[in-house]
C-alpha cells in the first residue's frame, strides 16, 4: 500500500490542483487511465477547434459567391489537416506525462482506478491511500440503448479525431454541439453528413428560435432531421443503415452512410471507480454529488468537472478547481489551527458557453426560457447584424443577439449571439456581468468603433423594452 497526501482521479483539470499540491512539497498521485490531458485536450475542445477552425474558413470562403466573387477550392488534403491536429494535441498531451513522470513524489497511474475501501483505490492490482481525494473524473458518451448498435462499429468523439481516411458518407446520431460541430467540420471538407437528432431542436439547451437560425443554415449543405428517434442500426453491403421514427407522425425513414458517429450525450464515469465503496454518494444518474464547496458525502475527498455533471466545460471545470485547491488548503490548514475554515463557493451567474458549428452559437447566464421562468422582471433587447454598417459589409449573414436584463436593477442575466465570431463578441457582455455592479450602463458610455462588428452588441442593448405576449417592443434611450 502506498501512502499519498493527495490522489486525483483525472488528468485534465484535475492536473491544475495536483501541480499546485505538488509544488507544495507534498507526495501526489494522479490516477489517468488515457493519455494526459483528459477530454478537453485530447477528445474535445482543443483538437475539434483545430478542426472546425478549417471549415470555418471554408465555409467563408464560398459565402464570396453572394459577394461577386467566383472561388473555387483545388483540394481538400484530409489526412493533412488531421495530422496538424493530431500532431499538436498528442504532443501536448505526451509533454505532460513527460513532465509528471519526472517528477519525484509525483506518480501516474495509468489505468481507471476503482475504490475499494475507505480512501483506498486499486490500479492493476496496486493499491494507494490518501486522506485527501479529488475525483476529476470527466465524464465519457453516453451509448443510447439501440437495437442492433452492438453490433455496428461505429465512432464516438474520440474515434472521429482519429479518422485518418476521410470517409464519403457519415450519419451522425445526436442533435447537440459535439453532433454539429463534427457535422460542420465534416460537411465542410466534402463527407455527406446527415444528423438525426431525438429532441425537437437542435443543441436543445439554447432558445428555439436560435436553434432554428442553426438548424436553417445547417441544411443548406447537409441533412439535418430533428425529433427523429433512431430504432434500428444494421449493416448491409459495408454500409450502415439506421432506421429512425418521425416521433410527429410515426413514420419510418432509412438512412444509408459509411460511417457512423454516436453523439448522443454524456455519461458519468462513477460505474468505472466505485466512489460508494468509500461512501461517495451519487445522483441516480451517477454524477458525484457535491456540496456548494465541492465537499463530496466523504470528508477529505472533493468532486468537480465533468464528474458533477453540472456544466460540462473545460473552463468552467479550471474555475472550479482554483476554489477546491484554495478550499482544501484552507481545511488542512484549519485542522493543524484547530479553526473554523472559510470556504469559497462558486458563481455561476455568468457562466458563458459556446457551440463552434456554423454560424456559432455563444450564451452566457440565462437564455430566454430560463429568464421567463425566474421569475424576475425582464427587458428584453433584439437585434441581429444588419442593425449595424458591418453587418452589411459582411452581407447581412444569419444571425440574431438578444440580450436580457433585470428591469429592477439594470442587472444583465443573460445574453446569446448566433452568427459568425459570436463567442467573442459576447465577451464584453461576460466581462460586464463580472463587474461589481453588474448593469449594462457601461456598454452606452463607451465607445464603440464604427464601423466594427462590435456595434451589434451595443446596439441591442439599445432595444431593451419589456416583453409583452412573446414580442419586445423597442423604445429609445
């Protein structure tokens, strides 16, 4: 049995607090069965952006024609722009594990840990102690129960990020963001992509009328059905066959593809290492339950990430991380005083997120159905590009901002872009709803270029009017 002051279960933001711990002088165990890293860096964010970077520029490139510009793309070097992400990502990842593995007092486990006794884990037959545990374990796709789909190969995330033929065809089963942002990529390359989504929006968690501006621009290049239930999944002649159910009016429709991607959510990973045998409670969807600290049911041992299954985003995942490293300093400190520690807790009122389809979608704080549903008094402000001289410059492209107000105290709860660059427009609306006050006052005193895209935002600020029956109607400053 080896003794440790520290294991986290976890490489991707779970590496942030074992560094920290580490350089504290005090022996730590990361407990990572893939390559270092964890989802974001080696299955998600970082190598799907790479991707979808190109398609961006691609898709771009063809909106020329609507400008007087005739282009025409020579090739499309597939392998080539794989490897460029895959080159970046596994030497990333193998930089990490270099400097983990030659680092004294600091040990990589590699393989899924599973508890099996109090603050006791076992790894290929070893076994590690500690009294202070964080499980950073991530979460992993969720495979739909489907007839058939046993039997098919097919890819998930990880296996998509690994295809280094280009595949013709390719049936994408799921209807949010992992589901439209490979479906943009692989669309915009030249595969045929077909999504087949069970809910009756696209990327369910934004309001409608957005995902419709999503959905509309998607099927000008691909198929894209939604409230479809798949049923069936076969192979026939090398091809694969889902059979899915129009859930509106019950009929069934066939579709035939090379390749098939599941993308149909996330699952939580507790199945895998057992957190009950050294009494870690979990929900009855096996996210590890955790108080507003991050305390788990289990003294010492912390959950955050993916693994609580609250917001699934790496950067949501590093804020969490800096307050359980502050937190669970402060609770060993106070041990050795005999005091009362202070706690810090999360604030996630201004929590931001972003789908990097095409257009892409960014939302920060509440959308529209959560904000009708709060309860609170609402001003409502919409607008999309055209409102301002850029928008026309760039042709007028689908798009839509709404930003939503507190009508008592001016406070912004939420706003959401979709059209080109929107994760970064909306991050002067993040940065203002982190200010002490937290009004939109400051986004009328200062300026705004003209004419530059940023002058959307401004100016949908500058509609803000109460909502009556489902319409805003627009009154001046």
């Amino acid at each position: 049995m080896r003794e440790y002051d520290l294991i986290v279960i976890g490489s991707g933001a779970g590496m942030n607090v074992a560094s920290s711990v580490y350089e504290q002088g005090l022996r730590v165990a990361v407990v990572e069965h893939g390559p270092m890293g964890g989802t974001c860096l080696n299955r998600g964010c970082i190598p799907t952006k790479i991707l979808t970077y190109v398609a961006d520029v691609i898709i771009e490139a063809k909106h020329l024609e609507e400008l007087g510009i005739n282009i025409n793309i020579e090739k499309i070097d597939y392998p080539w722009i794989m490897r460029r992400m895959r080159e970046e990502v596994d030497n990333d990842s193998r930089m990490q594990g270099e400097a983990v593995e030659a680092a004294e007092g600091f040990d990589w486990y590699k393989g899924t840990g599973a508890f099996v006794d109090d603050y006791t884990i076992q790894i290929h037959g070893k076994k590690i102690r500690a009294p202070n545990i964080i499980i950073a374990a991530g979460s992993r796709p969720l495979i739909p129960d489907i007839k058939g789909l046993n039997n098919v190969k097919y890819l998930t995330n990880d296996e998509a990020l690994h295809l280094m033929k280009q595949p013709k065809s390719m049936i994408i089963i799921g209807g949010g963001y992992i589901a439209t942002e490979f479906a943009h990529f692989f669309s915009a390359v030249g595969t045929e992509v077909t999504i087949i989504g069970r809910n009756k929006y696209l990327v369910k968690n934004e309001d409608p009328d957005v995902s419709e501006i999503l959905k509309q621009e998607l099927s000008k290049r691909m198929n894209v059905y939604t409230n479809y239930e798949v049923i069936e999944v076969k192979e026939e002649n090398g091809e694969k066959v889902v059979i899915a159910k129009d859930m509106e009016n019950e009929t069934e429709k066939e579709f035939r593809g090379e390749v098939l991607l599941v993308a149909a959510g996330r699952r939580s990973n507790s199945d895998l290492f057992k957190p009950e045998k050294t009494g870690v409670r979990v929900d009855r969807n096996g996210w590890i339950i955790v108080d507003k600290y991050f305390r788990t049911s289990k003294k010492g041992i912390w959950a955050f990430g993916d693994a609580i299954g609250r917001y699934q985003f790496r950067h949501v995942a590093n804020e969490e991380s800096q307050i359980v490293w502050i937190n669970l300093v402060r609770m060993i400190n106070a041990k050795y005083e005999k005091s009362e520690p202070e706690l810090l807790t999360m604030d996630y009122n201004a929590v931001p997120h972003a789908v990097f389809s095409y257009p892409p979608i960014a939302t920060v704080g509440m959308t529209l159905k959560e904000a009708k549903i709060s309860g609170r008094n609402l001003l409502v402000g919409q607008a999309d590009y055209s409102i301002a001289a850029k928008g026309f410059a760039m042709g007028n492209p689908a798009s839509l901002i709404r930003v939503i107000v507190n009508a008592n105290n001016k406070k912004i709860l939420g706003a959401t872009i979709i059209g080109p660059y929107a994760p970064i427009l909306i991050q002067e609306i993040i940065n203002l709803m982190n200010t002490p006050e937290g009004t939109y006052h400051p986004m009328f005193q200062a300026m705004h270029i003209h004419p530059a895209l940023s002058e959307v935002v401004q100016r949908a600020f500058g509609k803000l009017a109460p909502l009556e029956e489902g319409h805003t109607h627009n009154h001046h400053h």
